[in-house]
C-alpha cells in the first residue's frame, strides 16, 4: 500500500510525475487495475477501500481534487494493502498535517516564482541563453517541462546560442515577438518596427499588451536615466530589477532618447491605447504614428 499526494499549479509537470509513478506501480502489479471515481464524496470512497477490487488484484485509485473532500483525512483508517492511492490537487498549497496522517509522499509541483524561476533558467542554459531570453522565460514559462522541451528543440536543430528571434522562430510565441518589437521601438529600428507589428497583428496578437510592455520599458530606460550619475551596473540593475548582464542594452537605448521624450512617450500611451480601442481599423496608423515620432524626439498629441 502507497500513497502518494500531487499538487501543485505546474499542471504539465504535475501529469509528467503522475504518469511515471503510474508507470512504476504498472511495471511492479501488471495486472493493476485503475479506480478514478467521478465527483467522489468520503462515504463512497470508504465503501469502495472497504471492498476492494473487483478481480481481488492491486488496485491503484486515483481521487481529483481531493482537497474539496471534506475529511479526507478519514480516509487513513481504511487504508490497505490491495490499494494504492493517488492523492490530486491543481491548488498551490496543501494541509501540511495529510503528509503525516497518510504516511503520504509528496510530490510538490508549485511552479516556481519568476525570480527562482530566473535562477533555474541561468543554471540549466548557462551560456546558451541571451539575458532576455532567460528574463522573458523567468516571466511566460507555464512548466518547468517547458524547459526540457525547449532544450531538445535547441539539440535538434543544432542551436548554440538562443536570442529572442531563435526563440520566437522556436516557439511561436506571440508575447516572445513582443519583445522583440518593443527592441526595436526602442532602438530606433522604425521600419522592422512597424513591419513587425503589422506581423503581430495579422497573427492575431492584442496591442494592450504590446503596449503594457513598452511602457514597462520606457519606465525602465527613463528611471535608469534618472538614476545614471554615479551609479555602477550592479547598483542600476538592482534600482531596474533586470539581469546586470543586460544593463548596456538599456543605457543603450537610454541613450538613444532624451528624457524629455520617454516621459512624453509615457504620458501619451494610455491615449494610444484608448485610440487604438476605440477605432480598430486605425490600429496600424496610430501604432505607426507614434512609432516614427517616438524615434524623431518630436512626440505630437494623439
């Protein structure tokens, strides 16, 4: 008899594990048989451990969501050799005390916050990885599978160094082109620019969170301007929260407008947001607009 106990919001992860330790119980009881009640309730499940299997094998039963089972902890004193059970929840966070009263091992699948996440991905690409490449992932991954998967498509097609256009050709991601953009707009790389948002746009992806991050963004490189005198890469990728490894492209960019503009670029985003939700069919001239003037210095009202 085993139980074990699976939770956690990293749900591709969380299926990756169930099915192993299915798969072991398999290869231990080949004749094993599987019990996945529908919207279980306690008395059910009791009924059904008191009976046992229907062929009098090993029986392995799965319970979903066993957190809305009030007094699952019940449970325990029905335990039995003939049973194996697979305790189940998507939710972050379980009673601490069911690892006690089931003898249950855990299998935590909480994905990890963006800042650890951050940390697994340096480890795991090293030097494989550009700064926003990780600082993008650390921020969009859903599973920590998505890193194993995303590592087999670099061996595949024989990828040494991945940047954000690899993995936007990689993945498809409609938010990886959005860094991209955003690059670009910054950069003063107007015509790929406007062409890429033409692209984003034709894709179906939203400009509310094109724009959600460019003003991140300009956030970002009017702080760092402010903040510039005197102050070492470490001290500036501390004052942003970005990787310090990144700190020359944002001066890079920083550098490429005065002050003046990115605070008039940020005063004048919620107005291109509201035009480009009002009237639809002007998305791509506005965007355009304010694209070509952010690159001029010579913002004009919306």
């Amino acid at each position: 008899m085993a139980v074990k106990i699976f939770f956690g919001n990293d749900i591709k992860q969380l299926r990756k594990i169930l099915e192993r330790e299915e798969e072991k119980l398999v290869q231990q009881s080949p004749e094993l048989e599987l019990y996945v009640p529908d919207n279980p309730s306690l008395p059910v499940l009791m009924d059904k451990l008191s009976s046992g299997s229907l062929f009098a094998g090993k029986e392995l039963v799965k319970i979903y969501d066993f957190d809305k089972i009030a007094g699952i902890e019940k449970l325990a004193a029905y335990l039995n050799d003939a049973h194996d059970i697979f305790l189940i929840s998507y939710k972050d966070k379980i009673p601490a005390k069911l690892s006690k009263i089931f003898q249950a091992e855990i299998f935590d699948c909480k994905l990890p916050e963006s800042y650890q996440l951050e940390k697994i991905l340096q480890k795991e690409f090293s030097a494989q990885a550009t700064p926003e490449v990780i600082r993008y992932l650390s921020q969009s991954l859903s599973s920590l599978v998505d890193i194993d998967e995303l590592k087999e498509e670099m061996q595949k097609k024989n990828i040494q160094q991945l940047d954000m256009q690899k993995l936007y050709g990689l993945v498809g991601d409609l938010q990886a082109q959005v860094f991209l953009i955003v690059d670009d707009i910054l950069e003063k790389k107007t015509k790929t620019a406007i062409m890429q948002v033409n692209q984003y746009l034709d894709a179906g992806g939203k400009l509310p969170g094109l724009l959600i991050n460019l003003g991140s963004q300009l956030n970002k490189l009017s702080g760092l301007k402010e903040a510039l005198p005197g102050k070492s890469d470490q001290d500036l990728a501390a004052i942003l929260g970005i990787n310090p490894k990144i700190v020359w492209k944002y001066k890079k960019m920083a550098g490429n407008h005065k002050q003046q503009v990115l605070s008039e670029a940020q005063r004048l985003l919620p107005q291109l947001e509201l035009k480009t939700r009002m009237h639809q069919n002007m998305q791509r001239y506005f965007m355009e607009k304010f694209i070509l003037e952010l690159a001029s210095g010579e913002l004009i009202s919306l």
